[in-house]
C-alpha cells in the first residue's frame, strides 16, 4: 500500500515539474522560433559537409549520411539532458537546499525538468523532421526502413541513452560544490560529448583504433547508437555488444553518482554567490 502511494506521489511531483516547465517556457515564444531555425540551420549544414565528406570517400553512402543527420536531430532532442545547466545553477545560487528538504529525491524533479524540456524541444522539431524525410524520400536519400524490430530496438536505445546523459549530467553538476566556477567546464563537457557522441563525426566514418575508442566511451550510447539501430544497418553481433557496454556504463555512472553524491553533499553549505 505504501509503495502504491509512493509512486503515485512521484507521479504527481513528476507531472507537476513538466507542466511548470512548459507554462515558464511558453512565456518566450521567440525562444522557441530561434530553436527551430538554429535546428534547421544545424541539419542542413551537418548534412552538407558529411554528403561532400561521403562523395570523396566513397565508401559511405550518401542517402546513410542524410537518414543519420535527420535521426540525429531527432534523437539529440529525446536524450539531452539539462542537469548541467538547472543543477549547477541551483547549486551556486543555494537553491539546491530546498530540494534536500523536501521528502522527495531531488533527481525527480530534475527528470521532470528534462521530460518536459526534451518534450517541447521534439515537437518543435517535428514540422523540419517530416519535412527532411520527405525531401530525403524525393531525392532517394532516406534509408531507413519500417522495421518493427529496429524501431523498438532504437527506443530502447533512447531509454538507456537518456539515463546516461542524466547521470553524467548530475556528476559534473555536483562538482559545482567545490568548483564555484564551473562555466569553463560545463562548456568543455558539451563539446566533448557533442564530438565523441557522434553528433559532429558520424562513426561510419571512423575506423581502427579511434572507432574502437568511441565504441568504449559513454557518449556514443547517447546518440549514434540509438540512430544506428533505428537505421537498421548494424550487426547483431554490434547490437549485442553496444547494449552490453551500455548498460555497463549506466550502471557504473549510477555507482559513481551515489559515491559522489554521499561525499558532496557532506561539504555543501548552501551558500549562494
């Protein structure tokens, strides 16, 4: 009885979180239009610069470099994670006391902020996504198939890449209780996991000892893999293997959160500055 009222009321908390989110954010609509076109901008771009890249190449195919960015985009958007920027900012301001206070875990609170950010953000980019797949369709650039089992597989895929994002997402924030300044580092992190997540170098393009790096690091798990799988050209052999050091990694991050988390939180005292 009391397990089923615990959850209810993390379902509440949850619910509550995503629908401030949404009510704060759609008090800048022309926030929202920078999104779309700073999306629009992006794709196209990527798209560009990897076509031209597969041309010289010719050992990738150009309608795989067009589904990869175009799935990119939308991937990218499911598995962010905004800790970094909420938990250091809450941290450094002390705000972060009052989630300790409530009888909640604060990390519920924080998913809801991502569940409702990542939300808005996929909606936003629905209207460019079709659009990309139809132009991709005209130019026989769309590759990917509707294939039920892959299709599963790449939301599985989100599923485990979000909670990695979030788990390091809340392992460098609390870093912020020591380190005041934190804006060099959280931008560092962001572009490292926008280099190593597949986001700027798609994998396809790599090989030898730099493929099998990217293989074992977290970030790929994030983003290239989820697209991969829903794409559909990747070996099973590759698919056992890339959900096998996943979900390694989701949990010796959860680990390393806790740890972190138990000697942190000791040396916090809620000063804002």
């Amino acid at each position: 009885m009391k397990s089923k009222q615990k959850k209810n009321k993390n379902r509440k908390i949850l619910s509550r979180e995503i629908q401030m989110y949404f009510k704060k954010e759609f008090q800048y609509k022309g926030q929202m239009i920078a999104w779309i076109i700073a999306d629009i901008i992006k794709i196209i771009g990527l798209c560009f610069i990897w076509l031209m890249s597969a041309k010289v190449n010719g050992n990738v195919e150009q309608g795989y470099v067009v589904t990869y960015y175009i799935l990119i985009m939308l991937v990218s958007k499911l598995t962010s994670d905004y800790t970094v920027e909420h938990g250091v900012r809450n941290i450094l301001s002390g705000k972060f006391s009052n989630f300790l206070l409530k009888p909640c875990n604060y990390l519920l609170e924080y998913l809801g902020i991502n569940i409702g950010s990542n939300t808005l953000r996929v909606g936003l980019f629905l209207p460019a996504f079709i659009l990309g797949i139809i132009i991709g369709l005209k130019n026989n650039l769309w590759i990917m198939n509707l294939n039920i089992f892959s299709i599963m597989l790449g939301l599985v895929g989100i599923v485990i890449g979000f909670l990695i994002s979030f788990f390091v997402g809340n392992i460098i924030s609390l870093m912020a209780i020591k380190i005041k300044e934190m804006d060099s580092i959280r931008i560092f992190f962001y572009n490292i996991a926008s280099l190593l997540s597949g986001e700027f170098i798609p994998l396809v393009f790599l090989s030898g000892f730099i493929a099998r790096t990217f293989k074992l690091l977290p970030f790929r798990y994030t983003l290239s893999f989820p697209v991969e799988l829903f794409i559909g050209k990747i070996e099973k052999k590759e698919i056992l293997l890339g959900f096998l050091i996943a979900i390694i990694w989701l949990f010796v991050l959860f680990i390393t959160y806790k740890i972190i988390y138990k000697k942190a939180i000791e040396k916090y005292e809620a000063e804002g500055i």
